[in-house]
C-alpha cells in the first residue's frame, strides 16, 4: 500500500510541475528576473501547493502518523544552523544560474536531451559529494528559532 | 525561446496538483516530498522502506514519460548547465532541501527553518539572475 501511495504522489507532483509550466527553465527564470519583464507564475504555483499541502501537514504533525499507521518522519522545524543557510545559498546560486531545481531537473531528462543529461550528471554529482551532517554540528553552533511548545 | 504566457488558472491547478501529491504521501507514507532528499538518499543507497522513494520517482516521471517534459532543450552552454548541476546538487543536500522540500513541504507545515532556507535560496537566485542578465557577469 504504501508504494502505491508513494507512486499516486509522484505522479501527482509530477503532473503538477508539467501542468504549471515550471519544468521550462524560461519560466522559472522569468520569475526569478525582478528587473525585466517580471512574471509571478512560479509564486501562484507554489502558493497553491503550499494551501493544498497545509491542512495534511497539520493533520500529520498532531497525530504523527500516518494514515496507513506509518510512524512520520517530519524534519526538526526550528534549527538554525550553518548548512542550512550555506547550502540554500550555494542552491539559490545554482537555481539562479540554470532555472532548474531538482524535480523539473529529472523531468527534462525523460527528453535525453544533451544539456539536460549534463544538468542531472551534474546534479548526481553534488548530492553525492559527503556533507557534514548538521547533526554532528557541535550543540555550541547551533540555534533554535523557537522551543516547541509540546 | 523565452518564457511563455501562463493563465493564472494553470498555474494554480498545478500547484494544487503539486500540493496534492504532497499531501498524500505525508498522509500515507507519513513523509515529506522533497525531491533533493529523496533523490540524494537512492544516490547514497538508501531506498526507504519497501523502497518507497523509488516508487515516488518512478510516478513523478510517469506524466512526463507519456507527454514529454514540455521544453524543446536546454539552450544554455554546458559548462554552465554543469556548474549550475554541482551547485544545485551540493547545496541542497548541505541545506537538506529544495523548492518542493522546503519552499512547499516546509513552508505548508509552518516550519520556520523552511521559511528562512526559502527566502534564502529564492534571494539568491534572484541576485544571481540580476547580476548574471543586468550587471554584466554573464554574457
């Protein structure tokens, strides 16, 4: 069951990105660029998906499983640390250079296309570089943003 | 070929669509859709129970499989497609998630570590584009 779930998502998550027009480059980019010809697109696209996907996270945070009974991974919502923020900087640098993220990154690559084929090599590449887990961080590094209140 | 002209009405059923496929599998699965994560943890061996991720990569690619991604192709050079890949690859694994991990995922569970990673990497990516298309950095 739960691979089938699993796949339901995927095709899901896959067929929005197709329906939204962010698996083109051009389109992200358009809304990345403020000082031209500015397009919003990307920012109804994820706002939709974050209204759609709110009341599930909700649900899942109280209960903290899942509807198959399924103990939730949810992430640690509240720590600052520097990998966070390096990394989503060196990511922002990436997306900024290319338009692609990692979804539509995999999407392109169902063309064979050359330059699509280097991106995903690429991408494959960096993931697999080791990073220091923030976990092994010392506690001294850290921040928390908030303590839980349960 | 520049970007196109999207009715707002398609951009918000595919964002629904996106958030839907968020939804069930934290609902079910009890997991958070984050691409960059799923697809670094296969790349470093790991699968996930019954193999889940896999299962979620093969539907993510199924839409795209039977009607083609939508873009001709990547117009850019390839050493920038390159660079663009490591950068993109290293940094989301090192700030554990993307546009679908922490712009969708994150931000629809109220998380605060999310909020902060998303306007970081939007930022940047906007500075990027700037400097790249306005400043004179990039041809």
């Amino acid at each position: 069951m739960t691979l089938i779930s699993a796949f339901v998502a995927g095709v899901l998550f896959g067929g929005g990105l197709l329906l939204s027009r962010m698996s083109n480059p051009d389109n992200v980019l358009a809304f990345l660029d403020v000082a031209a010809d500015w397009r919003p697109a990307l920012l109804y696209t994820m706002a939709a998906a974050v209204i759609v996907a709110f009341p599930a996270f909700w649900v899942v945070r109280r209960s903290q499983r899942s509807w198959l009974g399924v103990a939730a991974e949810l992430p640690d919502r509240f720590r600052l640390d520097a990998p966070l923020i390096v990394g989503s900087a060196i990511f922002g640098v990436g997306w900024g250079l290319s338009g692609i993220c990692p979804g539509p990154a995999l999407l392109l690559l169902t063309r064979a296309d050359r330059g699509a084929i280097i991106f995903a090599l690429a991408l494959a590449l960096g993931m697999l570089v080791r990073v220091p887990s923030a976990e092994s961080a010392p506690r001294s590094r850290q921040r928390r943003l908030h303590e839980p209140s349960h | 070929m520049g970007p196109e002209q999207i009715p707002i009405s398609q951009s918000v059923l595919g964002g629904a669509l996106i958030g839907a496929g968020a939804a069930v599998l934290i609902l079910f699965n009890g997991r958070v859709a984050g691409i960059s994560g799923i697809l670094g943890r296969i790349l470093h061996g790991d699968p996930g129970p019954g193999g889940w991720r896999i299962a979620f990569l093969s539907g993510l690619l199924l839409p795209a499989l039977l009607l083609g991604p939508g873009v001709k192709g990547l117009q850019a050079p390839w050493p920038l497609l390159a660079t663009a890949g490591l950068l993109v690859g290293f940094g989301t694994r090192l700030g554990s998630g993307c546009t679908s991990g922490h712009g969708v995922c994150g931000v629809a569970n109220l998380s605060p570590r999310s909020f902060i990673a998303t306007g970081i990497f939007i930022g940047v990516a906007m500075l990027t584009v700037f400097l790249a298309r306005h400043a004179g950095w990039a041809s």
